[in-house]
C-alpha cells in the first residue's frame, strides 16, 4: 500500500517553512523512486513542533518534527516512511502527552483530516450531528442546545440556545446565521486553525443553526489577515453544496478593522458599509442583518454544535464546572514554550495551562504576567494563575475568559508600556461613534505618557485622572471596545504598581 | 468561472449581490493592487451608493489603499503575542533596515500566529514566524535579489 505522509498547510506550520518541507519529501521520495501519498492536513495545535510530518503506520501515525527542509534526506535514510527512528521523532502522535492529556470535541479532526476532503470528513465521523438535526423539529434542536449549556465563545459567553430560541420565535421571510470569524484578539488562533483544518465541522455547525431557527443564508465573516483561511473555506463550500441541502453560505471578507469583531460592526460590514457600531436594542437576534431575525455565533460556538446533537446534550454538559459547560480551545501564545491549541473542559486552572501544557516561558526566564481573552482582557499576576479557567470564576477577579487566548509574558515586560499600548490600540481601532471610546482612548495614551514621566509629587494626580478616564469609558462607551479597553489599563495599574513609577 | 479581468467587469458581476461594496473592493485591489479612485464613481452608480459613501468605506478599513503601494508589501506584527517575544524590537528593526528603500513597511495586528512570533507577512500570503533581525534581513535580501 502506498504510505501516507502528512505534511500540515495550517498558516502556523506555512510559516515555520512546511510548503520547503512537503516540497523536500516529495522530491526526496521521487529520487528514490518510492511512491508516497502527501496530505496536507491541518495543524495537531502543537506549535512547537511544527512543522509536524505524520507518517501512517498499522501502529497509527507516527509524528517527526519540528522537521526542516535539510531534514528530509536524513528521515528518508531513517526508513521513516515506515515509522523508523530518528532524533525527530515522537512515537505515535496520539500518545504525545501534550496531546493525549486534551479533550477535543470542537477541534477533534483539526490535523487528522484531509481538510479538503468531504468523504474522509464523513469517514472520521463528521456529519452525524446534522443528520440528527434533520430528523428533529427545529424546537427541539434549540431545546437541545439551551439543554447543552453552551455559551458563545466569542467572549460574551451569552447562552447560544437562548439566542437560538429568540430568532426562532421571530417571525420574518428571510433570517440570516453569521459565523463571527473575525478573530482579531492577539493570542487567539483557534477560529483559523479550524477553519484551515476542518472547515466541514464549522459548516455542518452552521447548517444546523439554519434547521433550528429557519434560515437557509448563512455568512461566514473572516478577517482579511487570514487568506490562507479564507482559502479553506471556500475549497470546502465548492464540495459540500449537496452536503449543506438547501442551506447555502458565502464567505465574506474583513478589510482589517478590528472593530467589525463586535457583532453588529461585522453586520454593518457584510452589508457593506463601514464597521460602525449600531445601539442595542434591538438585538440582531431580532433586527439583524439586512434588518431581519440573525443568529450570530463565533465560530467555535458552531463548531461545538455537531456534537451536542450527535453525542446529546446531558454528554456535552457533563463536561465542564460551575456555568461552564463543555470544553474551550485556549490558545497558549507569546512568551510559551510549548505554545498551542490546547482543548480541555472548563475546571483546569491557569496555572497548569501555563505550566504543565505551556512548559513556562520560551525565553527560560520566569513569567510575570499573563494576559487572558485578547487586547480587551486583563493582565494577571503570578499571584492569580490558581484561578480555575471558568467564566465565573475570571469575572470574580476583574478578569474575563474571553476567546480563551492566552499570552505569556516574562519578567522583561513593562505593564505600564503594555497599559499604554491597551489604549494606543483603542485609538487606533475605535470605530468613532461614540465619545469615550473615540477621545478617551487618545487622553488615556497622553495621561499614561505623563504618569510615566512624572515626579512622584503628580503622579498621584494622574493616576487617579487615568481612574477616572477609565471610568467614563467603561459606563459611556457604546461597545465593549470602549467599555473593555479599561481592564488591561487597570488591571496593569493594580496589580503591577512598581512598573508605573 | 473565469475571473473578471476589467474593473468594470468586476462591479458588473457583484450588482445584485446584498453588501456588495467590500467584495467589489477586495476583487479591485486584488486585480490593480489598490482601488483606483477613478473607479469610486462606476462603483457608486452600480451599487446606488453615493460617491462619499464609497469613498468613506475605502478610507475607512486599513486594508484598502487609495493609492499602489512601493514594492513588496511587508507587515509586521505588532500585536500582544508577538511583543511577548521581540516584536517591537523587530518592527524598529524592520523600520532602520527598510528605510529608503522601495518596500512598503505596514505594521499588522495579529495574523493568528501567536505560539511561534514574532511574524511577519509578505505580500498578503507569505508568511514567517520566529522572525529574528538576522532572519528579517535575510527574507528582505531574497526579497531584494528577486526584484
């Protein structure tokens, strides 16, 4: 039979020199007149050791990385067409604790399947769910989801059944389901590894979405930064037009705002306007886009769809501690040593994602700071990494889960730069509509610009000028871009104080 | 489908498609490599927009450009992730290397590459994570030695 080598196209792995790779071993192959099967597969999530070559064995795929192009010879002459050893390698993928010690539902065929393949989608298990769906009245495919107890995984953590149940309700010709993939939050790359390494698990989410509420329109929303993603998803809706029935979906493109992640921003942006804000009520559940009843989830909230419905909900919320059901992909990113996609049940704590996953810092000095859920998240300390990775339980802190990105810094990191950039990033970003947002965020770079420059008879001023500046924001901005900016400022402030003088 | 080849060709395709503007406009850049601003009034007729109101959607998104860019397109992160490790130190880099030189320097806020940065992005589709100085200005000189 003919081996199987993978080799992954996942952006991460492109980057760390994998298109060098696949081209190596193709070659190598072809001089040595061995034939071999090359999929280009998703990432496995685990980063570091990307890029990952995955060779099938009767034992299972057998993983050899981080491999370079000058590597290849080297494997070939090893016999790891057939699993052999070599300083590369890991023994079988699945057996790699990293790996082994998850639990991954909304990422479970990211890296295993050929991602542009509906056929081995269908083979590994996709598509149970969506049969299910159709065999349900649309009620109870809501029922089903509240019943679940997902929340949205965009960072609201808002009951997606509830708002399932509202668009239900809503009577109207045409309702629309939007797929939030605009995943501008630094530290998160969940949403584009699915999307580059299973794109059929978030159609068949989606799908399932339209039979519940009674739409057949959906849109995925990408931001523009992501043409490999964009890429992906457009290779499998060109296959999966039987798949999807009568639902139809089209991919549609940020333009590097991101703003156009809050969720009625993307509806003004697919309607192709500029990414401006609209006041809520009414809720998009109601009046979205085009003006008629949307479902707007992030993606891995649809992603999580096909197995409630094909494991049942009472599997789904088994999962989980407290009001956290089911499982999160965080994402281990910055100053990490073994950074990636690590999906668990909510009830771990920060600590053990740090430090048993994430191994500590890349750069070997000791972390400091930790900054969770994205630019709008806060900054925690050493003295907070006990806190159990639960919605509630990041909130009792000031603090917020988020997307579920995490970014490590180490003990070089100024809290003062960083609350500074927190608002730079504001002013860079902010759609203008709203005043806090707009002007606050240009006075909160100017007021941290002269705290740091000031003797310590001002700065007491200042400071408390930051406080009040960020208080305006959090009570009068429109959005959470305005209202939010202020916990990586404050949170910086109150836990760092040293860094401010 | 063959791909429209004319900016008239373009907008011709994308009328009748609900929130057709941003299509239109990645569909131009992609053909031009920026939206040329005599195009604003064909797109505003076909689409019964106003010419402002095309004109503030190009201004408004970071990733449309009024005018050709110099050159090879460089952006790099200079978000959290990629400031964890290096990132600003690599854009000063980036800007003291390039300087006077006919690439476009943009900074990015995030390309999802957040456990392997500092990145870089060339081009809109090449990507490079762990960028160091030395490896910056390896990837410009193959850059330069193509041209």
């Amino acid at each position: 039979m003919t081996p199987t080598i993978y080799v992954p196209r996942d952006a991460a792995a492109l980057a760390l020199g994998a298109d060098a790779v696949a081209a190596a071993i193709a070659d190598e192959a072809a001089r040595r007149g061995i034939a071999i099967k090359l999929v280009r597969n998703g990432t496995r999530g685990m980063v570091w050791l990307e890029p990952l070559v995955e060779v099938a064995t009767p034992q299972g795929r057998i993983a050899y990385g981080p491999v370079s192009a000058a590597d290849v010879p080297g494997l070939f002459a090893a016999g790891f067409v057939t699993g052999g050893s070599h300083a590369l390698c890991h023994g079988p993928t699945n057996e790699i604790p990293w790996l082994a010690r998850q639990q991954r539902l909304a990422c479970r065929r990211i890296g295993i399947v050929d991602p542009r393949s509906l056929a081995d989608y269908v083979a590994l298990g996709g598509g149970v769910g969506l049969r299910r769906a159709r065999t349900m009245a649309p009620a109870d495919i809501v029922r089903a989801v509240t019943e679940s107890g997902l929340r949205g995984r965009g960072g609201a953590a808002f009951p997606a059944g509830i708002k399932w149940q509202t668009v239900l309700a809503t009577p109207a010709a045409q309702k629309y389901i939007v797929c939030n993939a605009d995943e501008g939050d630094s530290g998160t790359f969940s949403d584009r590894m699915l999307m580059e390494g299973d794109p059929y698990q978030l159609l068949e989410g989606m799908a399932i979405a339209g039979l519940a509420v009674g739409s057949t329109q959906g849109y995925i929303y990408v931001r523009s930064e992501y043409p490999h993603a964009v890429a992906a998803l457009n290779a499998a809706l060109a296959t999966a037009e039987d798949y999807l029935g009568d639902f139809r979906i089209e991919v549609r493109v940020g333009a590097g705002s991101y703003v156009c992640g809050e969720e009625t921003a993307m509806l003004e942006s697919i309607e192709g306007k500029r990414g401006i804000v609209r006041a809520k009520p009414p809720l998009p559940a109601v009046a979205g886009l085009f003006g008629q009843p949307t479902v707007i989830n992030n993606l891995i909230t649809f992603a999580s769809v096909p197995d409630v419905l094909a494991q049942g909900a009472a599997a789904y919320r088994d999962l989980g501690c407290g009001r956290s059901r089911g499982t999160l992909p965080f994402q281990l990113a910055g100053n990490i040593k073994y950074g990636g996609l690590v999906e668990v049940p909510f009830g771990l704590t920060l600590r053990e994602l740090l430090y048993d996953f994430g191994g500590g810092s890349r750069s070997g000095r000791p972390l400091r700071a930790v900054q969770v859920g994205g630019p709008l998240g806060a900054y925690l300390p050493a003295s907070q990494f006990d806190t159990v990775l639960d919605y509630e339980a990041f909130a009792a802190i000031g603090a917020g889960l988020g997307h579920g990105g995490i970014v490590a810094f180490d003990d070089t990191v100024d809290l003062a730069k960083q609350a500074r950039y927190a608002m730079k990033f504001c002013a860079i970003e902010s759609c203008g509509k709203c005043t806090p947002c707009r002007i606050g965020s240009t006075r909160g770079v100017e007021v941290i610009d002269r705290i740091r420059a000031a003797n310590n008879g001002q700065r007491a001023d200042q400071i408390e000028l930051l406080q009040d500046l960020c208080d305006t924001m959090i009570h009068g901005s429109l959005c959470a871009m305005g209202s939010m900016t202020p916990i990586p400022v404050m949170s910086a402030l109150r836990h760092f104080p040293e860094d401010f003088k | 489908m063959e791909k429209p080849t004319t900016i008239e060709s373009i907008i011709a395709a994308h009328r009748d498609l609900p929130g057709a503007l941003l299509p239109v406009l990645h569909e131009i850049q992609h053909l031009r490599g920026y939206i040329p601003p005599d195009s604003v009034p064909l797109i505003a007729k076909a689409l019964n927009l106003s010419r402002a109101e095309v004109h503030g959607v190009i201004s408004y998104y970071a990733h449309f450009r009024q005018t050709p860019p110099a050159g090879h397109v460089v952006r790099v992160c200079c978000a959290e992730a990629c400031q964890a490790v290096g990132g600003e130190a690599l854009a000063e880099h980036a800007r003291t290397r390039l300087a006077g030189s006919d690439v476009t320097l943009e900074p990015v806020y995030c390309l999802g590459l957040c456990a392997c940065g500092p990145s870089v992005q060339v081009d809109e589709t090449t990507l490079h994570a762990q960028v160091t100085p030395e490896k910056f200005d390896a990837l410009i000189a193959a850059l330069e030695a193509a041209a």
